[in-house]
C-alpha cells in the first residue's frame, strides 16, 4: 500500500519454524489483511489457511526477483498491500530477502516471529543466557564463522547453536572438518531436523558419531553443541 505521503511500503512477517500453531497472532492478522503475500513454496504453505482473501505470489530462488518486482508493482500503481512471508523469525537468518524488499520500497514494516533457535533451545532445555549463535546461512564469511565455532567449542564455557548452510555445508561435514582442527570429539550434541514439523526428528551424540553419519540431513537442520558437563 502507499502511505499518505506517497512512500510506498511493505511488510515482511516471519512464519516460524513451520507449524503455523507458532505464528504470532499479529502476523496472522497482517497476513489476513494483505492484498497480496508473497514468499517461498513452503513458506506460503504455512501461511494459506490465513491469506484467503490475498493474491499469493510464490516465489523460487530462480525468479525471487521477477516476483517482487511484480508484487511491488501493485503496490505502487494499484495502492496494493503486500506481506513478504519468510521463515523463522527476521532476525536470525532472512538478511538477504529483507534486504531484497528494502530496496525495492521506501518503507519496510517487521512482524517478528519464533525462530527454530528457540524451538531448540525449549527441546534441549538450554538458556540463551549461557548459548552463543553460529550461523553459516551467508556464504559470504562462512570461514569466519567457522572459526567462531572452533573459538567456543575449544573454550567450552557456552552451548554453542549453529545453523548449517543448506546442501554444502552440513552436519557430518561440518563435524568432521571442527575435529581435523582439536575439537574433543567427545563432547555431546544433537542435531535438530524439520523442528516442529509432523516429521520432525533429533538425534542425539558426540561428535565423533556424528562425523561418520552417511545419510543425508534436511535443510532445516540445526546443530546444538552442549557446554561439557550440562548435557
């Protein structure tokens, strides 16, 4: 929609880990009252039983960009409103879409949400307040972040949260690279798959069990890495 002096604007509302039972109520209420909700396949999935009045416009890595160019185009010549959907909560791994929002609009409103970190953190019983966050979902520093890892693990006075990159960078991988450089391989983790959808799964070990695993992870993984001796 456009404001009344004529800055257009959009909304970006985090649907969280997957059940649409952890959508905010004011999320629910943005999404209810959009012209058009524009986001991800599965992103969109979650959200459908509320957007029934909306115009969905869904939206691959491939064609992210023609999609928002088409949806702000309503926005702008036909006064639309429009609700980007993402994943999780916005403040934890959707940089890259708000980012592709903010620079198509002049206004960008943000409805937060429950991320998996904190469905992980309720799961395993850990606090943020002793919990340090890793994530590798930006390609850009991935080495860094690694290091960041290496750094805690080595130090062993936090749990240590990490979102994996998707298809690359994952679990086994990521395990079996922190233990070529000193890791303990003893110490205890679980990782997370598909957190609070119906074929959610966890498994729970050291690290050296999981650097051999040779089946495949989901791309909604997360790695909790627990402080030694509180698991």
């Amino acid at each position: 929609m456009t404001t009344t002096d004529n800055r257009t604007r959009a909304t970006i509302v985090a649907v969280g880990p997957g059940d649409n039972g952890f959508l905010t109520l004011k999320g629910r209420q943005t999404i209810e009252e959009a012209d058009l909700v524009a986001g991800f396949e599965t992103v969109l999935n979650v959200i459908r039983p509320f957007a029934t009045k909306a115009e969905l416009c869904s939206m691959a890595y491939r064609d992210q960009e023609e999609v928002l160019d088409y949806a702000v185009d309503k926005v702008i010549n036909e006064g639309k409103s429009l609700v980007v959907c993402a994943w999780g909560d916005l403040n934890v791994s959707a940089k890259e879409l708000l980012d592709r929002v903010r620079k198509r609009v002049d206004q960008v409103d943000l409805v937060p949400g429950i991320s998996s970190v904190q469905i992980a953190m309720a799961r395993t019983g850990i606090s943020l307040e002793h919990t340090v966050f890793v994530t590798l979902h930006t390609r850009a520093g991935t080495e860094t972040a690694l290091d960041e890892l290496l750094h805690y693990l080595k130090e062993g006075q936090r749990n240590v949260i990490l979102l994996p990159r998707p298809y690359d960078l994952m679990p086994a991988g990521i395990t079996a690279g922190i233990l070529s450089k000193g890791v303990d391989g003893n110490q205890q983790m679980t990782v997370f798959q598909r957190l609070t959808h119906e074929d959610e799964q966890r498994w729970d070990g050291t690290i050296n069990e999981c650097a051999v695993i040779t089946s495949e992870f989901s791309d909604l993984s997360l790695m909790v890495f627990h402080k030694p001796d509180t698991h």
